[in-house]
C-alpha cells in the first residue's frame, strides 16, 4: 500500500546521535521555568527570543533550544554526523530525493556551524552538523546537580503514519532497528532505532503525522527520576506528569512522561541496554502483551497515545499530518475492540471470546478502564 | 449520629506497635508462593497448614502467618504490649467494654505466649501479647536480602464506616492521630494513628466495615519497591499491582499495593516520619486534593477504593458488614459528583462550576476518567 | 575502680529524643557555607552571632546552633523531654547529683523556652527542654531538597574515659543500651543507648573524655551519602571526609564522617532499624572483629579514634579532661599491640601468634598499616 | 627512549568492544563460589575444568571463563570485531606485526567460532573474534537479579612499563583516549581508551609488565555495588574487598575494586559518560590531584598499585616482565618522595617545600600515611 522512500545513489551521511531538538514555545518565560527552574537543565546562553540548554554530561553547546515563537511546534530534530563531510553528504543525500534542503555554513543557530536542514520523506525538519562550540562538560559539577538531574539527551520518538515505511527509509539512513512492537498479522504499531549503541537515537510511533512525540533525556539512576515527580508535587505541578514513572517492557528502562507548558512531551528515562553489536538481537514485542510499554501493566493513558507535537517546513510553517491507515495500538489493546494480556496462555485460552472488552476483566489491570 | 463508644474505667494497655497479622488463606501454597518465593519473606516456621513469616529486622517469631481454610480473610491483627501486665490490662479492658475476650495463656500461634483476642467494638479482631519467641535478626544477613527485601512490618490499615468515632475508640486505646483527610464541612474520610513513632501503626480508612484494607511492610529504599515490581513483570504477575508505585501525599512515603492470590492487599511502604514527640504537628488533607493520595496526582484504581477483606470474629465466622453513610471518598472525588484539583486556588475560581465532571478537565490528571 | 554515679530518690525526666547540639565556631562565616551551602540544612533563624539550623523533616525550631566564640567546643548536647514537668524533673535529679545546673524559664537559645541546663557527673553540658516553637515541617517541600538532603537529627556521641560508668549513669536516667564493643575479658570500648526506638540517641566511646565524638543526621538513601561525597569533592573539600562512606557493623546503618571547619566531626547515617521493644535483643560486637565498626573491613583512619571536640561547662569554659585507663580501641585492634580478624575461626587459630602486628597481614585488610 | 611499534601497512581490525577475560584460576571450585555465589554472574555452561559466565545483559555466550589451571593467571584479553573479515584483518595485523599468532576456525573456548590469538608487542595475549553463540539476555530476568547484580562487562586494565609506548599502539589499533594521568614534566602514569562509546574498553597502567590489573563489570546503581560490600560482609569475605567502593575522578563513575580467590581484580563499576563523538575532550589529570582515583580523596592502598596478575603466552606460560623506568604513580603522590593535594592552589603555595612528606599533612587526608 505505502510507496517505499527510494535509496540514494549516495553515501547516507555517517550520523553519531541524536544530538539536540529546537523547541518553539508560545511563552518562553513558562517554559523556561520549566525547563531551567523544574528540571534543572543548564543554561549554556540565553537571548530574550531563545534559550539554549544542555545537560550535565554534554560538552556540546546544546541539548535543547526554546525559541519564542507563534504556535507550539518542533523545528529540528538535529543529528551530530562524524565529520564535515557527512554534512556534505547529508545535503546530496536528501537532494537526490527531491526533500527541501537548506544549508547553512554559519549554522541555523547559536553554538553549531556548517549545517544542513531539510524536511525528510516522512515530513520531519531533520537537521545534521559536525561543527560545534564545546562547552564544560559538567559531570564532574556535583555542587550543581538537583536531585532529579539530566545527564544526557538520549533520543527522539516520531509519530508518522506508515511504521514500515520509516523503518525502511531509516535503515537505509544507516539506524538500526533494536525493537519493535507488531501484532501475529504482522502490523508494525512502533519501532526503535539507534545509532550509538543503546536501543535507540528516534522511534517511529504509529499515528498521524508527521508529529514529535517526545524527546527524552536520562538521568544516573531511577530515583532521579522519582525526585523529579517528587518535585512537581512540591510545586503543584503534578498535572505536567502525564504518565508513569515506571518501567518499560520495550528497551527495558525506567521512564517518566512529562508535558511542558506548550504540551510538548519530554521523557525522562535510564538504564537501557548496549546494543552496539551488528549482530544484536531484535526484540519484537506482541502489541497485545499488556507489559509492552509497561513492565508492570501499568496502563497507558490515552492522551500519550493520540497527541503529539506539529512539527514545522523549513519556512517556519507546521506541516500537514497524513492519517494512520493501520490499526491504531490503542484501539486494539485497549477499549470494546481490543484486548491485553498479562500472560499470553491466559489470552490464548480465551481468544476466542476477543470479539469485546467484556471478558477482558481478568487479563490485565486497568487499561480496559481507559 | 453514631454513638460514641465508652471509656473504660481500667486503663488502656500500653502498646507498642503492630506485630503480626493473621492471614487466612484459600490455597496455602499459592499463597506461600507470592509471600515467600516472589516478596522474599523469610520462613520462621511452617507446617502443612500454616507458614511464619517473618521480615529482614525483625527479631519476634513473625509478622504474618498464612493458614489455610476455608474462606480469604483476617484472623487477627496482632499488636505487642510493653509488659506481661499489659495483656492483663488489654483483657480487663475489653471485657468492661463488652466485647468478646478469649485469654490463652499458651498463645493462640506457634511462638507467641500468653495471649488475649478481641472482638473489639469496630467488630475488629484484635490481638494483644507480650510473650514471644525470639528469633534471629537477619538485619546482616545480606547473603539472604534479595533486590526487594521487607525489613519491617510497618502498619494495618482497616476499613470502618464510622471514621470520627473509630478515632475517637484508637484515642483512648492510646493512639495518637498523625495525619487524617477530611472536607470543608468536616468529614473525615481517613485517619492515620501511631503508638511508634512513625505515621502510623494503623489507619482507619472510611467504608463499609469492618473489613481490613492492607497490611503494610517497609523496604530499606525506594529502588526496592522498584525492584519487586521488576519482578512481578518478569514472572507475568504484573496483575498483582494493584496501585504504584508512587509518593503517597498523606505520610509522604513510597509505596506499591499489591493483591495475594486471596486478594489481601499488601503495602510495600518506606521512608515515613519521625512522629514521637507529643505535639507532633497533625496535618490535615482536603480529601479534594489530588495530591493527598498519591503526591504525583497518578489516579488511584477504584478497587482500591472498594475492596477488602473480610475479618473473622473470634469463633472464626466472618463479621458482617455496616455500611458507611458519610460521603465516600471516591465518590466526592472522581466521577459525576466529585472533584479533585492539584491547585486549591484553580479549584476556587471554579468552585462555581462543580456541578459535574464536565469541566473537570484542567484541573487534574486522570481521576476523571476512573 | 570507677565510683558508680548514684541513682538520685527522684524519677528521671522522661526523655523523648536527642534534639539539637549547640556547636561553638571561631569563624561563623565559614561554618555556615559548610552547613548550609555545602551541607544544605535549612536556616530557620540567623543573626551576626548565631545560625539556627534544621533539618528537612523537623517541626521544631532548629536541630544544630553554631554560635560564634574564641574557640571550638560544644555548648549544649540538647535532649527534648515529653512535657513542661519533665523539665522540672531534670532539674531536681541533676540538683539532686550535686551538680552545676541552671534553670532558665525563657530558655538559653532561640526558639527554646523553659530549659534546663546542667553539667552532668561524666563533665557533659546537657540541656533538657519541652517548649519549643514549631516551624514548618519540610518534609514534603522537594523544591528544596538537595542531593544530600539531612531529614533527621539522628544522634550524639560522647567520649568519656569509663564506659561502664557512663552506661550505668544513662540507663538510670531512662536509656537502653542497644549494642556495645567489648572483648573477652570484659572490657568494654563503646555503647550505644537509646531513647527514641532506633539504635541510638547517644553513644560513650571510651577515651579521654568528657569530650564530643560527633553529632549525626540521617538521610534517607545511601545514595544521599554518596552525593555528599561527590559534591565535597567538585567544591575541592574532599578533605572534609575523614572516614566512610561505609556500612557499619554496629548499628547496621550506612555512614560518613566529616569534620567542619572547626574540626567538628559530624556523620552522616542511614538505615539502622526498630528497637523500641523493651526486649530489644542487645548486640554485643567482639573489639577484635574487623568488621565492627565498617561492616566491609575498611579500616578505621586514626584521627577518628584520637580526635573530639572540646565540651564547655555551664559558664562557657574548657572542661578539662579525665583519661581513659581502661585499653585503646586502637590500640588493641592495630599497631604492635593490636589484631583484628575477618574471620573469627581464622583468628582463633592464630591466637598463640599475636604476640606482634607482624603475622597479622593475613586476617585483615588495611587497618595494620594506619 | 623506547622504540616505538611500528605500524602496519594493512587496516587494524574494527573491534567493537572488549567481550570477555578467560581466567585461569587454581580451585575452580572456589573461584566459581566467588563469581557465582557471591557475585551472582551467570552460568551460561561449565565442565569439570571451565566455568563459563556471563552478566544480565549480556546475548554473547560468556564474558568471563574461569579455567581450572597451575597458576593463577590471564589466558585471552578477548575482543569482539565488527565481521568475519575483521578477524582475518587482525591476523594479518598481528602478523606483519611478527607477533605469535595463533587462528582457530572452530574457536578456543566454547561458545565462540572463528577467532584468532596473538600475543600483542606489549606481551598481551589478544583474541579477537565474531563470531559466538547468542544466548538469553537475561535483562528482562528480574527474577534472576540479586541486590548487586552485575549487567555488563565493561573493560580491561592492563599493566604496562611504558605508557605512551602502549597507547601509541592502541590508537593505531583503533582505539581512542578518553582520559589519562600525567606530570607537569610529561610523564604518562596511566591512560584510558575506548572503542565502544564509554570512558574505556582498556586501559594501560604504568608498571613492571605485561599484566592484568584488572577485569571490570557493570551494575545499574550505585547501590548495587553497595550491595555487594554488603553481603561480602555477611559471608565474612570483607577482606575480598581492597579497595572501595568510591568515586572515581577519572572515568566519573562508581567503583569497588575485589580480589578473587586467586588475587585477580576485578573491578565492580557504575556510571561513566558517552564518549562516542570524534572530538570527545580528552581529560587529563595531574598525579599529584588527591582526587583523579578518588574524587573523595581516599587513599589507594598500595597493593593496588602493586599487584596484578600474571599473563600467559599463547603456548600458556607466564610472559616475563620488563620492568617500568619512568616514575611511578604511587613514590611520586604519597611516601617520602610523593605528594598530593586537594586544592592545587594549596599545593602551588607550598612547592618549594616537597622535599619531603613531613609537611604534607595539611594536603590530603591520608595517602602519606600508606
């Protein structure tokens, strides 16, 4: 059904990591406090239109930016590449596939230079550079850590309508698929690709799009992540977590989902695994195992499940969304047309009766609620 | 309305804390499996009809017995007096207050002597002793600590319709309140009372009664709470969380409620208070604050709410129920007629409005939706 | 040898917990950046002479004073009593010891009212109040919770020369002697006393004495400890560490030591547990054992059995010091006199050997060479 | 003064990581209590002579073998290459390098294919291989964890007389330096190097060699490792302990250092920092900073510095020594002729005076004392 993205005749460009997403924040002041005063990400430099921040262990000028702006949007996932020229090559990359592309010696922003932008197949402001201002790497800072603090950003997560097809087109960009969440019919509902050797550097989520998800930064240790709800429960701030803490079955992490003042989601999240072998196994994931997205079959609410953020074109304007077409991973999993598991000979003995949700009551804890 | 239960003209016994709950179990080894195979408790004793339990620190012969038979419920809630005498005392005591008193001067369980059980006026059975075998404190034994170890038992939680008036019983039992939650017109859904320094040795929590609601054991840190639910995913018995973990406003401890195979509800609880001094500052929750259960505003399950279990009277036959009256926390806080807010001041410009859950939205998570 | 304190004809006060230590410093400034900015305890109260200092779960005025003055000492160990009377009843015992006491009704410090104070028979300024203003409880306040929070005021320590003398006196002002060091002869080298039910709320380590050990605050994670360690180190003061992080043997709780500005040493603790009962089993630790004071066998640096504070008497003076005759903990464990054991088998077969430090290489790691 | 290894005209291998040690050891059946009963790695397959282990996370057959041999020493330094070509890259490598080469196509040890071993220009026996048999991750085994689980393997530690001699080499093999320890006169005491994207997969330490310093393995937290001290103690096997747990300056992370039954070191290690972009800023410490081994200042004990293990040739007897020439880390910070301060500027002031470690006593803690 879905055209495959065609594969260059050129090198794809050798991408280390994700390295920083461009935030548009409708009032910079709240997200500020939010970002700076709450979650305790350091100020690298700061403007009255923009604010540049990292985390403790970066040496990069920046992790995230926050630049004023007229809607709530994303307008770069930004890519480090190994050398200049892989920025060269990133620019004949998605020239030879027709995507707009921008390229700027001087940088599109403060602390990086030669760099490249375009809007991907999939619709997404896709940025690479090599080029950077090095910063203090602040690991070593302990008289500046919060109790929650960020340590390093760790990936991007994208909703977009046909998983296969970005999987595909991501390959050929040179990530690697570490896991993935699909039914016994063989629709893929979401996969995780890396470049650095942990279980990802962006996911492709199914859904509308093309949309941003989240970002996600990682702290030391899970009670980090703990300290951080803790702390927006002092400052009644609780409604910005929207769902966990808790552990996830896919890339086996601990995770918090929060929602920043414009709504954009941040995930924080530690302890995956290495997966930097080329050899390493894949992990597909049953999207009817109720321990997929939470080890502990905590359900998932819906709101993580249908919103995301418009992503802008190069000219600053949000992109159009494509619908899904496949089945949507809520609405099998949870609801009168869908079903979760605990234990899949539980399932298996019943699968019969998954015609609704009626008998779904001693399968699995509460997302038959949502 | 309810009728105040009397004082006694003979002295209170003077309790040290919560010792021991009886549990009765339906399939003991079912029961034996969750208790000791998968949360780690440690076997004093057992034969084929009963299994001691005892936790990391604790140096008396259990904290929780599993006996098989006929039907799940409570057999007793075990407090330890200072003194022989005090048995004496908590006899002398109950007996002019009427209720049903059986004196066993060898004990009524393996390893604890001279004892006396109670129906008390809440329809609760409540056992008292000093007398008991001492065993070994495997505080050092980290040979034995597995990633989720109990170290203590921390607290009992019952269920009752009449909350001032069971409070009111507690206080003269020699209880102190620490914490309670209540509304503007001053219903008190639920109270927090102590004789050891912390929150509580147990909670009176409103509903229809008597019934008990959870038995509650620490762990040393928060990862350990973390760690048995890694657990519970891991052996496909992630359907034993029943809510968590999170922060618990109320005590601002860490918590996880789990259901046994019979559907105890269990707590694993840490890092409490200091609550000794006599004029410990009691605080006070408004029961529509989203906070007060769960710090984070996570929303609490309903059956969280509604299930308990039921408790034997001293003949071993299940006490009948009386039912609450007062308003119900659920219901004056998630739902067509409740509501809950993160910012009392949000709530106030909208108080106008709290007809109905229509306009709910904004001011909480996902209690709404429960 | 040593003369028994008497037992005074009145009752002894009843003693809740060990409450606040008012620290003599010689350069206020510098003593308030290590408590404050490096330790982060939470001013309550603040002039040109004296901070007032308390710790995240405290409600009552201050748990630690450094009040500025000519030289280091320690002005005041300071007990909180259950009630005004408790206070009267300290005055007529200690009036009835013969020794220095001073009754003030508008209390000695800020935020105290009606106190006490004496010096007590071993040469100890000892303070007992009941009135204090309570300020807020910061328990839930995670906006201002750091790294290495301190939650609890947790103990003293005292050095004296006898301890059996100095036990005898305090279980006849009310204390329970949890857990001591002593060796086969009987000789006893430290105890541990408590009245709130944890481990302790004081401890007489044997030595030249009266003098002050140090003053302890709990966290509530080990991880907490760690971060102090970390900070201290990015802030270049890592020679602040005098000894730890360590799990002690005695106590089980997780510790550091460090010493202030002035040389005063503080700990930092975690995780010891219950003893309330009055049959709380006492821990007797052999001296030799090397894992008695640091559960991992790391050795204890000298300076931490030589070095203490100076104590004042009531008119702010020096009290002078008694020596200890009974044997050197260090003594007898390290250096040419002393041997230390991992293993209590592997030592016994030595026995006849331990004539000298020479063959001691085998059973224990570090501590023959300090 | 030394001659430096001459480079290779064909390309190094393309080593992804450093992927397990093979042991020997001289009581297997000792050796396999300590790393499996005690420490909890995992059995992947064991014979009357071989143990083969593997950590949590690990899908390769093993990480560690403990062969059952005369002496306790080093068999293979075992490396994982990127493809079949890259092991038949590096047999090429090593034999225009006139090293012993030794290739096996069905593998050394079980579990592992094709593989090749050298014994490297520094006297190390290398092997690098791809292809292995892939096993359980056992990441998701939650059910298998202990309190001190060990996740991954993390790198090696080799000792070598002539540091920039040895990393000189190593980056012509591939690998790049993340961190090193130098004088203000150039001499090189130690560096650390990686392939995969973390602080090292090896480091080279000065000293009389070639020899194992030691074998490191991962745990999530912290408290992982504080776990494994813990029950170290229960076992009464402290003195297993020789160093640690601590901060490490170097590497940032967590770290405890253990000796086997046989003396082998092994380190436990936690939370080091991405390194994986090309122009990742190299740190380098001044020997004489108190805090670059530990950032707490806590001394070294010397038999760290001092001992290591024995490496086999590929015939399997023990490579002789060449002994270091240049300074030694431990006479240059601590001892008569050795210094080391907490704050240069402390240290600056002072030059003049370091004749002698008479008046070193104001600098650090306690490192002049060992």
């Amino acid at each position: 059904m879905s055209q495959t993205i065609p594969v260059p005749s050129v090198p794809a460009p050798d991408i280390l990591r994700c390295a920083y997403m461009e935030l548009v924040v409708t009032d910079l002041k709240k997200s500020r406090d939010f970002y700076v005063d709450v979650l305790d990400l350091q100020v690298t430099e700061e403007d009255e239109n923009t604010v540049y921040l990292r985390s403790m262990e970066e040496f990069i000028h920046h992790n995230l930016i926050l630049r004023q702006g007229p809607i709530a949007a994303v307008a770069a996932f930004s890519y480090r590449v190994r050398s200049p020229e892989d920025v060269d090559a990133a620019e004949a990359y998605y020239r030879e596939l027709g995507c707009p592309v921008v390229r700027k010696k001087e940088g599109f922003v403060a602390g990086i230079g030669d760099s490249v932008r375009v809007q991907d197949p999939l619709g997404f402001p896709y940025e690479f550079f090599y080029e950077v201002d090095h910063v203090e790497r602040l690991a070593w800072r302990y008289d500046l850590y919060s109790p929650g603090a960020l340590v390093r950003i760790d990936h991007f997560n994208q909703v977009t309508p046909d998983v296969p097809k970005a999987v595909n087109y991501m390959e050929n960009l040179g990530f690697r698929v570490t896991e993935d969440i699909q039914d016994d019919e063989g629709t893929v509902y979401a996969a995780w690709m890396r470049r650095k050797p942990t279980v990802h550097d962006t996911a492709m989520t199914g859904g509308d799009g093309p949309r941003m998800h989240h970002v996600a930064f990682a702290t030391h240790e899970k009670h980090n992540i703990l300290a951080i709800c803790d702390k927006l429960g002092a400052l009644r701030l609780s409604d910005a977590i929207e769902r966990g803490p808790g552990r996830h079955g896919v890339s086996n992490a601990f995770y918090l989902y929060l929602r920043d003042p414009d709504g954009h989601r941040i995930e924080i999240y530690t302890q995956d695994y290495y997966t930097g072998d080329p050899d390493n196994p894949r992990v597909t994931w049953d999207v009817h195992d109720n321990q997929r997205r939470d080890w502990w079959g905590n359900p998932v609410v819906p709101s993580w499940y249908t919103d995301a953020s418009t992503v802008l074109d190069l000219e600053g304007n949000p992109v159009s969304l494509t619908q899904r077409t496949d089945d949507s991973e809520m609405d099998v999993t949870i609801g009168a047309d869908g079903f979760s598991y605990t234990r899949r000979e539980d399932a298996e003995s019943d699968f019969g009766a998954h015609s609704g949700a009626d008998d779904g009551e001693d399968e699995f804890k509460l997302g038959h609620q949502l």
